[in-house]
C-alpha cells in the first residue's frame, strides 16, 4: 500500500484530475508521502483527502499540493521559496526538489521537531525551517522567487508581499466560509492578483505554540 506502484497511481489520478507539469508529477512520484504520516493511517497516505497531523492540523492532500506547486513553479525552475505553515513538511519535501533553497515557517514548536527530524532522516539538506509565526515572513533570506502559504487568510500578509521578488509568485489560499486559491505576481508596475478554485484549508493563526 506505500509502494512505488501506489505512488504511480498516484500520480496517474493526478494527471486526470488535470496536473499537467510533468516535473511536479514526476517529483511527487518519488517521494514517499507514507512517511510523513503516522503510522495508523499511512496506508491511506496516497488517496486524495487531507489527512490529520496532530495539533488540530491536516496534510494538504496530493491534489492541493499538485496544484500549489505547479501554479508556484510557472514552468521554470525556482530559485528561493519560502513557506507558510511546514506541518507534516510534505510540501515542503516537494518544493525542495524543485527550489534551490526552502525557507520554511511553522508556529507550532513540537509539530515543527518531529517534522525537522522527518526531513533529516529523508537526507533533504536545501530547507531551513523556523519556529516562528510565519505572518512576518523570514526578512533575513528575502526576497523570495515563489511564496507558498498552506493556511488560509482574509488578507495577505503586507510584509509577505514586500518580501516577494521582482518577477516572483505568491500561491495561497485566501477567503473565510469560502476560500479560493489565489495567485499574486509581483512586477515593476506593482501586483496583480488571479482567483481560482475553491478550496479548503485550516487557519493562519497569530503567535507561536511552545509545547
Ligand atoms: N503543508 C502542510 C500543511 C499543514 S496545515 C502539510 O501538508 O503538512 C497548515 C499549517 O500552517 C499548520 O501546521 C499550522 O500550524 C501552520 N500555521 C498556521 N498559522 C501559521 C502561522 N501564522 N505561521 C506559521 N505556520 C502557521
């Protein structure tokens, strides 16, 4: 059930459900999701759903993350990412194939270990992650080519957009009741924002979470 064949169907479903950057599918078909959940249900690591993590939060489910990151990468090879929100560090696993450097912010302390223990037991070394509350962004390793958030807000995060590069994409999902994927490109004339589908993701919270 966490084989490589599962995995392949995997990305088979995917490609039906309308992914079509073949790079994304082909880095999602060599990570082992299975490993980034706990034990009792890691038999259905590879199914479409979002899945519980502990602490009230839930891994994206395959198709989220298929998404996110083709809408982040654009077809070109990214440079600096940062992300919003590391939980289980799944997303994050897949964008550092993709990236050449992963900054990653999570706000709660004891999700962020185990998944910082996940990340060096899986040999991926291009990721920094932080304990901190992810709505400042990470100033010091600004700007950033693509900014991913894997929680949900009314409002972007002013200091998120300021930290985005000339050239650079922000992929996040943004509503309350009713969320959608949106889509922030940064040039020299300012922003422009694109809303797509509806979604459905847990809260961008203020402040940090100790133990
Ligand atoms: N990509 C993750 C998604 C986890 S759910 C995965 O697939 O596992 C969203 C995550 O965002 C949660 O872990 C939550 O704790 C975190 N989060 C919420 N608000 C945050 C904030 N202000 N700063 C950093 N992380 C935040």
């Amino acid at each position: 059930m966490t084989s490589q064949r599962t995995r392949l169907r995997m990305v088979e479903r995917l490609r039906t459900q309308g992914i079509d950057d073949e790079v994304v599918l082909s880095v999602m078909g060599s990570i082992p999701r299975h490993l980034f959940i706990e034990e009792a249900l890691a038999s259905r690591a590879y199914e479409d759903v979002a899945l519980p993590i502990n602490y009230g939060q839930t891994i994206s489910s395959p198709w989220i993350v298929a998404r996110m990151t083709e809408l982040l990468r654009a077809n070109s090879e990214l440079g600096k990412v940062l992300e919003i929100g590391t939980g289980c560090g799944y997303q994050t696993a897949v964008l550092a194939q993709l990236a050449q450097k992963v900054y990653s912010i999570e706000r709660i302390g004891p999700l962020l270990t185990r998944t910082r223990i996940r990340l060096q037991e899986l040999q991926i070394r291009n990721v920094h992650l932080r304990h901190a509350d992810g709505l400042r962004g990470f100033a010091e390793a600004a700007p950033f080519d693509g900014i991913i958030m894997t929680a949900v807000t009314t409002h972007v995060p002013p200091a998120l957009l300021e930290q985005l590069a000339m050239g650079g994409r922000m992929v996040f999902p943004k509503g309350s009741q009713k969320q959608n994927l949106c889509v922030i490109e940064r040039n020299s004339q300012g922003y422009t924002e694109t809303v797509l589908e509806e979604v459905n993701f847990v809260p961008m919270l203020p402040g940090v979470i100790k133990k």
